[in-house]
C-alpha cells in the first residue's frame, strides 16, 4: 500500500511540474540595420524572462533571411540580444533554444538535475525547448521564409502568410525533418493570456491554476493543422514532444518544446 501511494504521488508531482513548466519564446523588433532580439522565459508572454542567472541557459539567437546567417550578441541586459548587420528592409527568421539539460522535481522544488546520486527525485525530464518569430521586415514577408525549416529538431513551420489577418493559419510540426502527427498544438494570444494569466506569486508550486489554452489542435497524418478566423493580436503556438528517457536510472522522460510567436494585423 505505501509503494502504490508513492507511485501515486510521484505521478501527481510529475503532472504539476509539467502545468508548471517555464515557457521559452523569442520576439524580435528591426530599425534600419539594428535588430533587437528578447529571449523569453516563463509565462508572461510576449515579455522578456526576468530569472537571472540563466543567460548561459539559451542559444545565442540567430537570423536568416534566406541567404545569410548572423548570429546576434548578447548585451548587458539579460534575456536580450542585438546585432547591427542586418540589411535594412530584409525579412528574417529569429531563432534560439534553451540547451538539452536534465529537470527534476525534487522534495525541495525543482532543480537541474537528473537522478544520479540522488533519492530526492519523484519526476524527471529531459528536456530541449526550441522557440522562432519572424522579423517581417518592409515589404509582405516571403512565403518561402516562412516556411524555411531552421534545423530544430522540433519545429512549428507555417504553410500559409501567418500575419494576415482573415486568411485561415496552416501550421505543419516537424520532429527531425519528418511530419508529426498526432501532436497537441496550444495557441494564445496576447489578450487571452492576459484576461487568464495565472501569478506566480503564490508560496508553493501547486497552488497555481492549471492553465487552459485558448485554442487546442491535434496534427493530422501529415503532421499539419488549420486554424480557421484566427482574430488580430499577438500569437504564441506551442506543441510538445514526449518519448520515454532510454536510462530510467537517469531520468523518466525526453521532452521537445517547440513555440512559435507571430503577430496578425
């Protein structure tokens, strides 16, 4: 009876960590040749993360316009990242993403770590967080952009000029290079997500409300969904990828985070 109530309470530990996860995106702003890069981290979207200490956390963000690549620099302030080398005009894909690394939900919160060493653990996971945005520069971003797969090994790839408000919003997911299907997409926006958020002020990790997304879809065969009257505003689409850790003595589960941010005028 006492092994079944901690396995119980193990899972309930696991279940609340994921609720609780930290969000990874990434927004970007052009003037002229300057672009301005903000990773973020948590669950304030569109805002930049305010955690310190996790600069080394992140992939340094990255642009491509279709021809070349330039890698940003970080600056003085956390979370944020610049470059002057862009061309003033020119579309760009924006990416990064929150190095592989081992998370575990511990008696004492949750920690980097995996579960070597320790009898501490009732959950982990280890997880890679990828996050895109598009910079669409002066003129209708080109759909071959859009559709540019950057690399990750968990990507959201739209089909269709996401930035256009009163067309239908057709999104493909990738896991290494090959159509997911059957994977939960979350979309929100800005003001859903405002009217909704829930506060972290709370004392202890499990009192915070389950969040709801605005919009929920499951990929189809080919690994595609389509979002039919998505309104204007500010978007964060997310969608997750589990399989079972191979070393159950290390950790439980390998966890792929993909978001994508966009905008809908």
């Amino acid at each position: 009876m006492m092994k079944n109530t901690g396995y119980i309470l193990a899972l309930c530990l696991a279940a609340s960590g994921q609720t609780l996860a930290h969000d990874v995106w990434i927004t970007g702003k052009q003037a002229e040749n300057n672009v301005t890069a903000e990773i973020g981290y948590g669950h304030n979207f569109p805002s930049k993360g305010t955690i310190p200490d996790r600069r080394d956390f992140f992939e340094t963000p990255r642009l491509y316009n279709g021809k070349e690549t330039i890698t940003l620099k970080p600056t003085s302030t956390d979370y944020v990242y610049k470059t002057d080398s862009a061309g003033n005009g020119n579309s760009y894909v924006l990416s990064t993403k929150m190095k592989p690394g081992y998370w575990s939900r511990t008696s004492s919160g949750w920690k980097p770590v995996s579960r070597e060493g320790r009898n501490d653990v009732a959950y982990c996971e280890f997880v890679t967080k990828y996050a895109k945005s598009f910079i669409p520069g002066e003129q209708q971003m080109p759909i071959q952009l859009y559709q540019f797969p950057t690399g990750h090994e968990l990507e959201i790839i739209p089909l269709s000029d996401i930035s256009r408000f009163g067309e239908d919003v057709k999104l493909k997911v990738l896991y290494k290079t090959s159509p997911l299907a059957g994977a939960t997409m979350e979309l929100d926006s800005v003001s859903y997500l405002t009217s909704s958020r829930h506060t972290h002020a709370h004392a202890v990790e499990h009192k915070h409300p389950v969040h709801k997304a605005e919009l929920t879809f499951v990929t189809n065969e080919d690994g595609i969904i389509t979002v039919p009257s998505l309104h204007a505003g500010q978007w964060l689409a997310k969608v997750k990828n589990k399989k079972s850790f191979q070393d159950k003595s290390l950790c439980d589960e390998t966890i792929d985070v993909a978001t994508l941010s966009f905008s809908r005028n």
